[in-house]
C-alpha cells in the first residue's frame, strides 16, 4: 500500500542522512581547526575567510512580512469604514 505519509523507513533514513552530515561538518570543522593550529599562517588564513560569510545576509522570515501586512490591511479597512451616525 502506498501512502502519502512517511513510512518508518523513510523516517529512519532521513534522521541516519542527517546524522551524517552534521558528523561529517563536525569532522570536517575539526581538521580545519587542527590544521590551522598546526600553521600560524594557516590560522590566519582561516580567520581572513570565516568573516566573508557575513556577507551574505540571512533574510528574515516571510512569515513575519505576511502577518505584518495583513495587520496593515486589517487597519486600513478600519479606517476607510463610515463613521457611526450619532
């Protein structure tokens, strides 16, 4: 039978490619680190390139711009309403 949800399967293998690869960047992060110590030109190699992934900003969340301008129509609505009769 064919499901639209995930099998057990399909869960297991996602959180076992998962694990793999925080392993592998942690790993990875470790020998750059021991290499960088190992040459003091090389650590400041690494310290010169880490820096440039400021660069490239993170944008914020587009959840948080929906919500924003739904408040914004939802007063605007309010404000172009007829003022009550006394």
């Amino acid at each position: 039978m064919d499901t639209d949800g995930f099998t057990l399967f399909d869960l297991l293998m996602r959180v076992a490619l998962l694990f793999t690869l925080v392993v592998t960047c942690l790993w990875c992060l470790v020998r750059i680190v021991r290499w960088a110590k190992g040459m003091p030109k090389a650590a400041y190699l690494v310290m010169a390139i880490f820096p440039l992934l400021s660069l490239f900003p993170i944008p914020p969340p587009v959840f948080k711009n929906v919500a924003k301008a739904k408040q914004e129509q939802r007063k605007r609505k309010e404000d172009q309403g007829d003022p009550p009769d006394c």
